[in-house]
C-alpha cells in the first residue's frame, strides 16, 4: 500500500463511516435508564433482515428479548457460566438471540425460493432450476444432515451487517459469545424451534461514568500487516 494512503487509513478518513466504526465499542456497562427509539429498532430490524448470505439462504432466526419476563428466562441461562454478560440482560435496551439452522434443508430454501418469485426475482415457470443454488448447501451438508458449521458463518454475516448498522444509528452493543448455548436451548426450546444460539447481543447505550471500554482508545491491527495489494 502507498504510504501516505496508509497513514491517511490509520489517522481516520474525515468520512462518516468511519467516524462511526472509530466510535464503535465493545459496551461493558449500559445506562439501564435509555432505551432504543421504536424508530431506530425498524431500520435495525430490516438492517438485519437484509444482511448477505451464501446462496441468499438466509439460515437464521433472530429472537428479540424485551420483556421483563424474558429477561428473567434469559438470565437464568447464566447459571453455570459467564456470568460477567448477565448484567447485560437487565440493563441493555434489548438483546437479541442470534440463532441458525444447523439442518438446513432443501424445504428451507423453497421458502427462499418462493419468496424470490413472489416479489419478482424469479420468474414462476424457473422455479425448478432456481434449486440449483441449493448445491453450495448440500457441499456443506454431512451425512447426518448437518450443515451447522455453514449456516453458521452465514450467521455472522448478519451479526457483522448488525454491528455496522448499529455504529451508523449511534446505538452502543455488545456481541456475547459468552453465553451458554445448552441453556438458552432449554429455557428457549419453544422459540428457537430447532435453530442454534451460540450469540448474542446487547443493545443500548452505555454508562457514560462506569462503561470504561468507552474511554479507552480504538486500536486495530495496522493496515500494511492485514491488506496485501497485488
């Protein structure tokens, strides 16, 4: 990379985006007091709805904790471990489960198949051949039909869409693979309905006195070590 342009990446364009991303952190303490405007939760909501994912086979279900009494059920799965993200549960806005299909099947696509022709990318009398994409899941698929190690990198596509999109509303977060994925699949069974959570978010805004990560300097990995111009 030209070293004036790496100086200029490292020292932060004077570009929204990345003032944004540069104020993005890891929230470790939220202000119990503020909540997200209904307003912001739509466009966050259909951020996620239309995040990436391979063979646009959108594996993934996300459940929305808000209520006193799912809170409640969300933080009894912290009875064995990770207890340090628990104060998460009661003090953030919302938290959402993020949770993906490990037996992904051909009958899931079609609803990704219908929907296309539904809304006009695909035309009804190719319904047939639109399954050929569904070959990229099969390559991933073992003979249990487990495919849960692909659907869930298509997972954290939308988790980093989420992160992004959250970082343009100004709205703090805090990703937490430190929750305890056999709990949450008993206390959640009903809701999950066969789907993985191995993360979770937080969402809100943080103390502005005890979230300390706040204070604390952006630092990331230097440009000349991560990007290779050929």
């Amino acid at each position: 990379m030209n070293h004036a342009i790496e100086q200029q990446v490292e020292q932060g364009f004077k570009h929204e985006i990345i003032n944004d991303l540069n104020n993005r952190h890891t929230t470790k303490k939220y202000d119990a007091s503020r909540k997200v405007p209904q307003a912001d939760l739509e466009v966050l909501y259909e951020a996620m709805r239309l995040s990436a994912s391979s063979i646009n086979s959108q594996p993934w279900k996300f459940i929305v904790i808000e209520s006193d009494e799912a809170r409640k059920r969300m933080s009894s799965t912290f009875a064995n471990k990770f207890q340090f993200n628990e104060p998460h549960i009661s003090a953030s806005s919302q938290i959402i489960l993020f949770a993906h299909n490990p037996q992904y099947t051909r009958e899931d696509y079609a609803e990704v198949v219908d929907n296309g022709i539904e809304d006009g990318r695909t035309k009804a009398a190719d319904r047939d051949s639109a399954f050929g994409g569904f070959a990229f899941a099969e390559m991933n698929t073992d003979e249990n039909g487990n495919n849960g190690a692909w659907t869930k990198a298509q997972l954290y596509i939308a988790l980093g869409n989420t992160l992004h999109t959250l970082a343009r509303l100004k709205i703090d977060s805090t990703p937490m693979e430190g929750v305890d994925p056999e709990l949450i699949s008993e206390e959640f069974k009903a809701e999950l309905d066969g789907y993985q959570c191995d993360v979770a978010l937080a969402i809100g805004y943080h103390h502005p006195v005890d979230d300390y990560n706040a204070k604390l300097p952006k630092s990331r990995r230097r440009a000349s070590s991560i990007f290779v111009h050929i």
